[in-house]
C-alpha cells in the first residue's frame, strides 16, 4: 500500500473509531487484535489487508464502503 494512502486511511480510520465513541482498546477487543495494533493502523503503520478487513467487520463495515470514502 502506498505510504499517502496507508496516511489517509488511518487517520479515516481513527476518526470512524472516535465517532461511534470506541476505545483503541474496545476497538481492538472487537477485531480480536491488541490494542498497539490499532494504534499502529491509525498511524498508518502495519496496516495489512487482513487487518484492514478486521477493523471493517469490528466497527461493521463494508470495506468497498470505507474504500470509496477515503477517495481511493
């Protein structure tokens, strides 16, 4: 993933979790990760495709849905 993407999905990815009021670690208990992890994709950081997918399916979310917010 480009580094500008990774960039922009995090910070996307760390305001979905602030708006449905979650925790870094509420949020990693739901994608069944810990909670550094999710601190690393928020900074866009280690964001796999997989983990991309957890984070989707813990915050019930359709990755094509997410992927076309972001403009990408």
């Amino acid at each position: 993933m480009v580094e500008s993407t990774r960039k922009v999905l995090g910070e996307f990815m760390l305001e979905a979790r602030r708006r449905r009021h979650l925790s870094r670690e509420e949020l990693a208990y739901r994608a069944n990760v810990h909670q550094n992890t999710v601190a690393n994709w928020e900074n866009g950081d280690g964001l796999t495709l997989d983990g991309f997918v957890q984070w989707c399916d813990a915050l019930g979310m359709l990755a094509s849905e997410v992927l076309r917010k972001v403009g990408r």
